[in-house]
C-alpha cells in the first residue's frame, strides 16, 4: 500500500456561500407573492376591474357620451336584453353562423389533416402553407374576400362568368350573405383545427396500426377504432376554442356585410357594437355583454365536463 | 400554522381585495355624480372675441372621415392659413367612413380628445351639444362672422341647435358651428346615351334610364347608395320621400309614425324598390359612394347619383373607362340637379366645424382662429378654387367656385331647395333603423311597405323614449 503523500494539503471544507441576506419577515411564500404581484396587479388592473366595472355599469342607466350620472336600475337592463325580439333575432343568427362555420371547418381542417398525415413527402410546406390564412388579421382577410365576393367588380363571379355561370350576390342576397360570412370564416380557421388534429393525428402510436394490419383490420376499421377515439378529445377542444370566437364574430361581420342585408347577418356582437356605439347606452350593452359571457362559460362547462367524463370513459 | 386560520386568512384577503376594487368601483362612480353641471348639456360657451393665440408650435388637428376633400382641407389650410400662423400646422386626420361618428363620440366619452375641431354631419349636433362636447359659439358667432352673407339654411343647419325648419335659421337659436363644406346630390347622366338636356322629372329620369338600359346591353339605368352602413340607404329613400312630397317627420311635435309612412312615403318607397331597384346592377344592394363612382366611371350605368363633395375622380382619365382625358369624359357625362316630381328638395350633405370642449385652451383659441379666416370672403373663394365647397353666397356665386368644376353650378342651383333631416341626440339610433330597413328592401330581405312601418314605429319608440332602448 503507498503511503499517504504529505505534500498534498487537505482539501478546506466545502462551505456554502453565504447566504443573501434577507428579511426576516420575508419568508418564501412571501417572497413568491412579490414576484407574481405585478402580474397579477396587471391581471386585476386589465380583467378583473373592467369586468367588475361592466357589471357594475350594468345595473344602471349610465351612458358614456352623456354628462348625466348614472341611476341604478336594477335588472331592467337584463330583462330587456332577455324580453327583446331583436336580441333573439341575432341570437339564432349567431347560433346559425356557429353551427355552420365551426362544423365545416372541423370536417375540412380534420379532412386536411388527415390527408397530411399521411403524406410524408413536402408535408411540412404543405402544412405551412395551409397554415397563411390563420396569421392575417381578420380585418385583411374581410376587405380582400369582399373585393373577392363583389357582384360586379369581383374575381369569383368573374371567373364563375368565365365558366358561364350567372352571376351571384354574395353579400346581398338573404340566403346567401350568412353562408358567404361561413365560407369565409372557414377559409380563415380551417388551418386551426388542422393543426390542433395533426397534431393528435401525430401522436397516435404507429404499433396500433401495425397491431391492426396484422388482424387485417380494414382502413375504415382502422379510422373508426383506433384514429377517431385517440384524436377526438384533443379535436373537441379545438372546437371549443373555435366556437367561443365564431360567438363573438363581429370583425368579418363588420367589414363584410355591416350586418346586411337589413340585419339578417347581425350577430349578437354586431348587435352589442350597435347598442354600445350607435346608442352610447353603455349600462345596457354592459348587461348585453355579460349576459354573453355567462352564456358562453355555461355552455363551456357542459363541453368541459363532456370532455371529462370522455376522458374517465 | 393551523391549516383552518390559513384558509380564513387567504378569504380574509380575498375579500380585502374585493373590497378595494368595489372601492375603487365606488370612486369611479362618484365621478360620475360630479358631472352634475354639465347635465344640463349645452356645452361651454366659446369667448365672443378670438383669445390671445400662442406663438409656441400647434399641430391644429381635425377629425374627418377619408374622402378627397379631406386631404384638399389639409393642403388648403397648410398652404394659405400657415401664412396667416406659420407657428401652425394643420392635420386632417382620417377614419373610414363608417367608423366617422363612433370615432369622435368614443374620444367625447373619454372626455379627451386628439382633435381639436371635429367635423361633425349635420346631424351630429344634437347629440353633441346635448352632451355638451362642443363649444358654444353664439357669441363668437354674433361678433366675428357675417351671417347674412350666408343662405340662412346652410348657418342653420351647420350649427344651429336645437334643429330649425326646412329652409330656415332661428336668429336666437345657440350655434354650435360653421360651414366647412357643403355638399348635396347630383345627378350624372351620361348626355352621349341618353342626350344632353337631363330629365326633367323624376319620373322621366326613371323612363329615360329604362330606356338607355334598354338599348345599351350590359348597361344597367341606375346606380345610387344602398348600403346597411353609415347613411346611405337612408339618405337615398330620404330623397325619394322628399321628391315624392313626402315629410321625415313633424319637427314641432317629433311626430315620426303616420308622417314618414304616409301616402307619399309609401309611394316613394314604392319607386324606390319597384322602378329604381330593378334599373341597378345586380348586387349592388351593398354600394356606397366609391362603388357609384366606379360604376359610372366603368360605364356601366345610365344615370348615378352621388354626393358632389366625392365626385371628383369622374373626370379623371386614371380613374376612369369614359375618355383618355377630361375633356373626352366631360363630353359623356352631364351633371345636373336632382329633377324634382311633386315636391323639389334635395338632400342636405357637407359639414360643420365645430371645437371640442375637451382640446387644450390654446388650441381652442387657434381653432377659432381658423374659423374665423376660414368664412372669410377670399378665403372662401379660394376654398372653392382648391376644390372646396364653400358656404357664403359671395363664394358661391363666384367665379371661382362656378368655373373650378362642372358640378359645381349643380350645388348653387340646389341650395335652395335643401333639406335636412333630424338633428337630435337620437340621430345615431334613428339612422340605424332606417338604414337597416332601407337596405333590407332593397335587397328583398323586407317587404317595401312593412320596412317603412317598421321604420316609422320603431325610429318613434326611440324619440318616444328618447335615448335608451334596444331596437
């Protein structure tokens, strides 16, 4: 055995730095709580105020152009909202636009998915590109679509001309400016739902289907069994997300029909722009508003608890 | 710590936090309650005499929405007044045209603006001056502008309030603005199709545009506003009613129901749906000013009808299919007064300027200061010479005015026959109905006779109510 070298010095013990020096009243969760203070202040100062504000203004008469204070009401502006025929009226546009849209573009962004899916060459350009029309703002998307949709200066009846077909109000016939409202939506957020599904699509484990191909499982077995119940939770969230933005469309709305003809494409947003800007009864659209929201968060909880029990199952 | 006392603590600070912002709710209101003076509205009076003016740097700012004459004002003012103020720029800015009246009446809520001098439609007033956003301007009125240089009709209905009689200016009436620009509807016909003497009543205009449609295919008779958005349907049915010898309202009363759906009004809205619609291209149930212009300029249409202030683009060989320069167009376009039927008025447009009770007390007095030169009589005349509409008779029956545009003697011969309509706070509201159901008839959305009930008892519960509601 070799002795022990005398020329190396021993090691000095290891000793932790000192520590900062803290305040003593400052224990860790105190500190936590200073660090998420200014986000949460701006989270109060943004969210929580303003909709504490709109429910306050809610219960009064108050009307932002109007040097009149505001006088409590109670739940008149409610009631009026809930009695009114014109809010009904915009409630089933709004019902029809959600239904339309939001089911085209989960049919069409899976279809596209799917497909993609199982292309393995040029799949991420072909991705990219479908993914465009989801980056540009919607006002962009409104103005060039209702260039596009013009009866008489536009390029689709112009091509549809072309190919000797008559030509077609888009955006001022009843039947047809909804449905032009749906086409363009689902041109815009199509992209959305594609890629919260392949994303889904993606995480399938491959040995399933290998596990299939061998018991000779048939493609639509394999679809039906194995790709749909794996991808519908994450698909039914992409749908909710979808359908709380197509109830609150205004944008499209706005730039593309201005809720015409006559107010066969107000949507309830359109409606609450209106009662908000036109009016100033600013007490009623903040009734207006939040009447919205809770419709929206109720129907959301349902979806959710769906989507729970879906899971458990 | 017992785990019991940390939940009443963290509910303690919940409802400590809670209790702040209702706080703070509660002080928000408050300054609501302090309005308390200015409930009466009215707006603050402007001094009888121009302040003393600043000699630091001003941007004098304008809030406007986006159409030719805006930048013509822009370039106007900074040409000739910065020679008066050369401490003084002027801006114009611009919104589109929809969002016009949302964009000043939001920065009125906020009770601060970014403009100096907003232009408000004629029909703006009432709610600003109810709401008490604007300057008064009757002493400054009384002391520094010429009122009988004026046809009496254009001071009142750029500034007067509340609103006056058809034709009409209350002398003890408050101001509230002056002219900037005035305008009204013309009547473009194409005199190569149709020849050069216009029809000379509406019911010909309608015959003779059937014909040239008739006999020119692929050409439609008529192109005119339709759109849901700002006035434009409601403006075009306004103006057949008037033709027709119909009436908006009963002013004294603020009679709506059983006067606007009358027997004339039915019969107007009649012609409107039934001869003129079928005479307009198809789809064109959504067109404004700028799609009437293309029209015309593509030579697509027999006759149009559009504002004077936005057709200045019709003689321009860019803009246009009808000839290689002005002179080629100007041979195939005829420009006359709205031909009357059983009655003869015609659609009030154009602007006021106003001052924003909210702008800095020097740009108050530079904005009055403006004013003041600008309804001038040489200024006037070289407003029209820059292309301008301008309000003083002197400038009207100018020269300068008359020979700067073909359109332009359209304007002086219709200035008596203007008429407005509804300057109240309800105005907003009251458009809104009549738009809707304007365009939900024009585009079969609506049956022409129920639209016009519909628009007589809906804009009469708003007046009945007069302000809250939803409709």
């Amino acid at each position: 055995m070799a002795a022990p070298d005398s020329s190396i010095t021993p090691a000095a013990p290891l000793v932790a730095p000192p520590a900062a020096r803290r305040l003593r009243w400052l224990g860790d969760r105190g500190l936590a709580g200073l660090f998420v203070s200014p986000a949460l202040a701006l989270l109060l100062f943004l969210s929580v105020f303003p909709l504490l504000w709109a429910l306050y203004l809610s219960f009064t008469d108050y009307s932002a152009t109007r040097d009149t204070p505001a006088q409590w009401v109670g739940l008149d502006n409610y009631l009026d909202i809930l009695k009114s025929s014109a809010v009904h009226d915009r409630a089933i546009t709004t019902l029809v636009y959600v239904v339309g849209a939001v089911g085209l573009q989960t049919v069409l962004g899976f279809s596209i998915a799917y497909l993609i899916s199982r292309r393995v060459r040029g799949r991420g350009l072909m991705t990219t590109l479908f993914l465009t029309p989801m980056m540009l703002s919607p006002v962009v998307v409104g103005l060039f679509w209702k260039f596009m949709l013009d009866t008489q200066f536009g390029v689709i009846n112009s091509l549809l001309g072309s190919l000797g077909f008559g030509q077609v109000e888009w955006l001022t016939n009843q039947r047809l400016a909804l449905l032009s409202l749906v086409i363009v939506d689902t041109w815009q957020w199509t992209p959305f739902i594609m890629l919260i599904a392949l994303a889904g699509l993606t995480a399938v484990p491959r040995y399933l289907y290998e596990a299939a191909s061998i018991d000779r499982a048939s493609e639509w077995f394999r679809f039906r069994h194995i790709t749909l119940p794996l991808v519908w939770p994450l698909l039914l969230i992409a749908i909710l997300f979808r359908a709380i933005e197509a109830f609150r469309l205004f944008d499209l709305v706005y730039i593309l029909t201005q809720g015409g003809p006559g107010v066969s494409t107000e949507t309830l947003s359109f409606h609450v722009y209106k009662v908000a800007f036109l009016g100033f009864d600013t007490g009623l659209a903040s009734a207006y508003g939040i009447l919205m929201v809770i419709v929206v968060i109720i129907l959301a909880q349902f979806y959710l608890r769906y989507l729970d029990r879906l899971r458990e199952g | 710590m017992h785990p019991g006392t940390k939940r009443w603590r963290r509910k303690a600070a919940t409802a400590a936090t809670l209790a702040a912002l209702a706080a703070a709710v509660a002080a928000c209101g408050s300054d609501d309650d302090s309005g308390g003076d200015a409930a009466a509205g009215g707006g603050e009076a402007a001094p009888g005499a121009v302040p003393a003016l600043s000699d630091k740097p001003i941007e004098l700012s304008f809030l406007w929405f986006e159409w030719p004459p805006a930048q013509a004002l822009e370039d106007f003012a900074n040409e000739h007044y910065t020679k008066e103020r050369p401490n003084v720029t002027v801006k114009v800015n611009t919104v589109p045209n929809p969002n016009w009246h949302d964009a000043i009446f939001t920065q009125f809520a906020a009770r601060k603006t970014d403009f100096d001098i907003p232009i408000l439609d004629s029909q703006h007033i009432g709610e600003a001056v109810t709401n008490g956003n604007i300057l008064d301007l009757t002493d400054f009125v009384n002391e520094n502008i010429d009122t009988d240089a004026y046809d009496p009709y254009l001071l009142a209905a750029y500034g007067q309030y509340p609103q006056a009689e058809t034709g009409q200016r209350d002398p003890d009436a408050k101001m509230y603005g002056l002219p900037l620009l005035g305008d009204t509807w013309t009547m473009v016909w194409r005199k190569d199709l149709m020849g050069d003497e216009p029809p000379a009543t509406w019911d010909d205009m309608i015959a003779a545009a059937q014909k040239c449609q008739d006999e020119n295919p692929g050409m439609s008779g008529l192109a005119f506003h339709q759109a849901n958005g700002s006035d434009a349907a409601a403006v075009t049915y306004n103006t057949v009613n008037g033709v027709y010898g119909g009436e908006l309202w009963t002013a004294a009363d603020k009679q709506i129901e059983g006067v606007i759906n009358n027997e004339a009004g039915q019969k107007a809205m009649d012609v409107l749906v039934n001869q003129m619609k079928p005479l307009a291209p198809k789809g064109s149930g959504n067109w404004f000013i700028d799609e009437v212009n293309a029209a015309i300029g593509q030579g697509k249409v027999c006759v149009g009808f559009n504002w004077i202030a936005a057709i200045g683009g019709l003689l321009d060989p860019e803009q246009s299919q009808l000839g290689k320069t002005p002179e080629a167009i100007e041979k195939k376009l005829g420009f006359a007064a709205l031909p009357g039927q059983d009655a003869d008025v015609v659609p009030l447009g154009g602007m006021g300027m106003h001052v924003s009770k909210y702008a800095p007390s020097d740009d108050q007095a530079e904005a009055l200061n403006f004013i003041k030169w600008f309804e001038q009589p040489e200024v006037q005349k070289m407003w029209a010479a820059a292309g301008g509409v301008p309000a003083r008779t002197d400038a009207l029956e100018s020269p300068e005015f008359l020979e700067a545009n073909p359109w332009n003697k359209v304007y002086a011969e219709s200035v008596p026959r203007l008429r407005d309509m509804w300057n109240v706070p309800e105005y907003a509201k009251l458009i809104d109905i009549e738009n809707t159901n304007v365009n939900a008839a024009l585009n079969g959305a609506k049956d022409p006779e129920q639209a016009l009930n519909d628009i007589a008892a809906e804009q009469q519960k708003v007046l009945d109510a007069s302000g809250g509601g939803l409709e």
